[in-house]
C-alpha cells in the first residue's frame, strides 16, 4: 500500500482534472497527466495548441473514467520505490560515494 505522503504528494504536483487541461508541453491532458491524443506531442510545441479536441472529449470526465490513470501513475511510483529499495540499487548508490 502506498503511504499516504506519496499519494498526498503526487496530488499536489500533479492533482486530478476531471476536465481536460493543457499540460505545461501544451498537450490536451485529463485525469493525472493522461494524454488523450499521443499524437499531439509530434507536432512543434508552438502548435500543440492549434490541435482540435474531439467533440466527445470536451466534457467533465467522471471518476470510474479517471480512476484507471490514477492507478496507473501509483503503480509506476510504487515500482520506482520498490526499486530503489532494492540490494543492489543501494549497493550502487553507496559505492558512488
């Protein structure tokens, strides 16, 4: 389970939109930091803005449609401290200094 100064802590910096925002790489983002149009970041950063969001995107997502991105950003945070726990992650970080 993750401890609540994490989840509190990715709240603060990422927070939860239920309706669709631009990100700072000016990319059409929802939820925590879900990109709904991938394709969007190919193009120069000065025209992110000019891409259209699609008619049946342009509303307040509900919770159950959120939830799974939350879950996923968790999942990748867990991972990370997981790994960083680790023997051998430790190993290196002492063996630098």
């Amino acid at each position: 389970m993750l401890e609540q100064r994490v989840i509190d802590m990715i709240k603060h910096h990422e927070g939860v939109k239920a309706k669709w925002y631009y990100c700072p790489a000016n990319l059409i983002t929802q939820g925590v930091g879900h990109v709904l149009y991938p394709e969007q970041a190919r193009l120069p950063f000065a025209e992110r803005r000019n891409f259209k969001i699609r008619p049946e995107d342009d509303r307040i997502w509900t919770m159950a449609e959120i939830l799974p991105s939350i879950a996923a950003l968790f999942t990748i945070v867990w991972t990370g401290f997981r790994i960083y726990e680790t023997d051998t992650v430790q190993g290196w970080l002492k063996k630098g200094k």
